[in-house]
C-alpha cells in the first residue's frame, strides 16, 4: 500500500470535523454602498484598540457578516506598519470569527462590520486578538 493511501479514511474524517479558518472574498465588505449606509446609519463602540461600527443588513452572501480593515494614515504614515495591523486585524478575525459567525446563524442575523484601529502605536498581536474578541462578545451582546 501507498502512504497516502493508508490514511486517506482518516484524512477524509478529520476534513469533516475540522473547522475552516479561512477569510473568503465573500466574507469582505467591498461594497461602496452598504460602507456609506454603515457609516451613516451604523452604530458603532470601542473595544481598545478597535472602534468598530457595524449595520444590521441583509447581505447577497452566504456568511452571516461581511468585514473590513482599517488603519488611519494620520496615526500610521507608512504603509508597510498600517498593512502590519492590518495583518494582524485580519488574522484575529480569522481564527476567532467561527463561535462568532455560528451565534449569528442560530440568530438569523447578517452584519456589515468595519474594524478601525485607533491604537497610537503598533501593537503586537496578543493585545489586537484581545480586543478582537471583545468586540465580537460585544455585538453578540447586543444581538
């Protein structure tokens, strides 16, 4: 027998349990007019070191919220750092979003999310995922 063979079953099996930790282009909030709704009809909070503004919506997609990422240029002139937050934003969203997106499931509920970070200085990972999942336990507070 050929190795890949051998474990294929359970390949097949551990696929299935396995959540996907992805951030699909579907999952991005791209449109120009549900961010101009977001910005003037959203409701937004902080959760240092994010200021999120989100829009109760119903979105043309099969996830239950579409996000984006920002980072001011007056705080961060370089692009190489607001890209790094950027980065790390996404990356928190990534791995913590699948509790997240099932609460809102069970909910019935769809999303448009800004994330802005609004920190003076560029933090290190731990301290954005905190404030990440702050965030995400805030709007399911209030769902």
């Amino acid at each position: 027998m050929k190795g890949g063979t051998l474990f294929s079953p359970f390949l097949l099996y551990f696929s299935r349990i396995m959540e996907r930790y992805t951030f699909e282009k579907e999952e991005r909030l791209c449109s120009r007019i549900i961010i101009e709704k977001l910005f003037t009809e959203g409701k937004s909070f902080l959760s240092y070191p994010l200021k999120v503004v989100l829009l109760k919506t119903p979105i043309d997609c099969p996830f239950p919220a579409q996000s984006s990422f920002s980072v001011s240029k007056r705080n961060f002139k370089k692009a190489v750092h607001r890209n790094l937050i950027k980065r790390r934003m996404r990356e928190a969203f990534r791995l913590n979003k699948n509790d997240f997106y099932e609460k809102l499931k069970t909910e019935n509920i769809q999303f448009a999310i800004m994330f802005i970070f609004v920190g003076k200085e560029i933090l290190d990972y731990q301290e954005i995922e905190k404030g990440m999942k702050g965030a995400m336990r805030k709007i399911l507070k209030n769902v």
